[in-house]
C-alpha cells in the first residue's frame, strides 16, 4: 500500500492567504522528502475554508520544488469551466509536470461557486456537464478539427489553421492520449465512481463516508466496468482518510481534541453538510450522536503507530483491500506536531502494510 495526500485545503475564514498558500506549498515539499507517492490539491472560488481557486498554479510552483511526487487536482470542478481554456491549461500543466500529473475531475461544486458561473444545480445535470466537458477536452486532444462545439452550457470555436503563421489548435499532452484521469465520489454507489469504472480511471472515495459507504464504491466502480469490458484494479483504489499518528494512542486523541482537526470539523465541516448520514455506521442513530469522539472511533486513523496500523488493515480487509491512502491535509498547527504525524506515518506506520500489496488482486 502506498500513501499519499489530499488537501482541500482547510483554513479558517481571514486567514493570511499569502501565508496559507506558502504554508499549503511547504506542506507539499516535506511530503515529498517523506516519500509520499502523490498529493491532490481542492479547487473552490467561494468558500474561505478552502482557499486556493486554481490548484494548478500551487502544482507548477511545487514541481520545481519537489522530486518524485506525482500531482493532481483534487478536482476541478467541471461546472466551474469553459473546456478549451481548461484543456489548454491542463497540457500545458502536463508538459510542466512531465510524468508527474494527475487531472483530478468532478462533477459537483459548491453553491458560490455554482451562482458565480451561472450553473443551476436544481435544474442543470451536473453530471451531464461534466461527460460533456469532459468528452470534448479528450475529442480535441485527440483529434482537434476545426469548427463550433457547444453544449447547453458553454461553446469554443476551433479555427481553420493558417500554415503561414502557425495558427491552429495545437496544445495536446505530454501524456500520451493525455494524463492519468482520476474522479472523486462520496455518495453511496456513486455516479461519478460508475464512470470512473467504465473508463478504467483512478477511483478516489473520499473522506467524509463510514466504510459502510465505501464499501459501494467498488461496487459502483465494478458496475461500470462491466459496461465496458475494463478489468478493474483494486491498486488504483484511493481512499482517503483524516490520519493523526503520535508516539502515544492517548497523545494521538488528546492532540485531535485539542487541536486543528477537531476545529475544522466542529467549525466547517459539520456546518457544511446537511445531513452526516454518509458518516454513520448506523443509518438510523442521531446526527447529534455523529461528533469528533465518534469520528475517531468509526472513521478516521487516529492513534501509535501499532494501532494506526490495524486500523488501517481493519480498513483494508472491511473494504476489500485498496491501493493508496490518501491522509487529509490540515494545517499543521502546531506544525511540529503534525509533521511529527506525518513522519510516523510515512516511516513507521507504512512499512508494516508492505504485504498488503501482495494480497490484493
């Protein structure tokens, strides 16, 4: 199994963005000098909490300053784009990144972002948008003739080339037919994880679900592969997870009460849902019951390293086994713990789930 990262990020509203976009930038380099396979960055236009509307730009700083991690948008929103400006800046990104990017895609958003760009998400299919944009960024890259494409939503117009001048549409990948292509699902059997199937894409269940969700994402992933005769691989299953690892079980707790992770669910996350149903092993307790002690107990990797690591096998074995972890991203106040967590995860806690590889088919 390997690990990795996903960030939305998460900063309180009047935070200093200058310094929240240096420290989400920094976070990126230690993870990368820890061995971290790959790091997703959110993209949100109207929500304080997750403040960095154009993650591609936090990806091409970071690849001059890191190594071998792989980056990815953690997604773009699909309802948030024209598809030939974002296809242009995707292969730009991908020429940057030689080898070392992921395009994160989805098809939700939030309401902000949603009026900012004119989508109307109670009576437009966002998940029709998203096939649509989606469908004509891969149709261009691969085969860009000139003339009108337009959608209910958006329309670009590929112009006939002038030899004389070099004028045609010519930015395509550096990846070849383009970069791996993930998608993000939390709702049971999820739509967007139907396709990811179908397509032989990266699935990403992400953070908020029980495991009795996550459980039908494989499930959703499996169904649309049959549609399509792809052979599905558990080790390209992404699950992400919030992870605190200390010396100590009870140091590992008492750091969560007291710190970043309880505040952003308290302050941001439980405001932010209309319902914590996902997040219940029990469809039918109370959402008042759903609070971080309970979080810790039935959804995230909180404790040592021992106990991180049957956490994480109970995990694997509940859900069928997977390939990466994805550990959310917070700020790392104070930062010396929370890189003190991330190091035990990445030095400790993961070298005992190296047979875990071995197991999965």
């Amino acid at each position: 199994m390997k690990v990795g990262y996903f960030t939305m990020p998460l900063h309180p509203p009047g935070s200093n963005v200058t310094e929240t976009l240096e420290d989400d930038l920094n976070q990126i380099v230690v993870l990368d000098e820890l061995g971290f396979s790959e790091a997703y960055i959110g993209e949100h236009f109207t929500f304080e909490w997750e403040n960095i509307p154009v993650p591609d730009l936090i990806i091409a700083q970071a690849l001059g300053m890191t190594q071998q991690i792989k980056l990815g948008t953690g997604v773009n929103c699909m309802p948030n784009h024209n598809p030939m400006m974002l296809a242009h800046r995707v292969a730009q990104l991908d020429h940057m990144a030689k080898g070392r990017f992921i395009w994160g895609v989805g098809s939700s958003s939030t309401r902000g972002d949603y009026e900012m760009f004119g989508f109307d998400p109670n009576s437009d299919d966002r998940r029709a948008y998203t096939g649509e944009t989606l469908k004509a960024i891969l149709d261009v890259w691969e085969n860009p003739e000139p003339g009108l494409y337009e959608s209910e939503h958006w329309q670009f117009r590929i112009p006939e080339p002038e030899e004389d001048i070099g004028l045609r549409f010519h930015l395509k990948p550096y990846t070849k037919p383009h970069p791996p292509i993930a998608l993000g699902g939390g709702s049971p059997y999820s739509g967007t994880l139907v396709i990811a199937g179908q397509n032989g894409w990266i699935p990403i269940s992400l953070n908020l679900v029980h495991n009795r969700v996550i459980k039908t994402h494989w499930e959703a992933v499996e169904q649309g592969a049959s549609k399509s005769g792809e052979t599905p691989d558990r080790n390209e299953w992404r699950i992400a997870r919030e992870v605190y690892v200390a010396e100590t079980t009870e140091e590992a707790r008492r750091h969560v009460m007291e710190g970043v992770l309880k505040r952003d669910y308290e302050k941001y996350w439980f405001n932010l849902l209309n319902s914590k149903e996902n997040m219940k092993g029990d469809v039918f307790m109370p959402d008042s019951d759903v609070d971080v002690e309970y979080l810790m107990d039935n959804l995230w990797i909180v404790g040592s390293p021992e106990d991180a690591e049957s956490q994480l096998r109970d995990l694997y074995e509940d859900v069928g086994g997977f390939g990466v972890l994805l550990a959310m991203g917070h700020e790392w106040q104070p930062r010396e713990q929370w890189l003190n967590s991330m190091t035990l995860l990445a030095k400790e806690v993961m070298p005992r789930l190296d047979d875990l590889t071995m197991l999965q088919g």
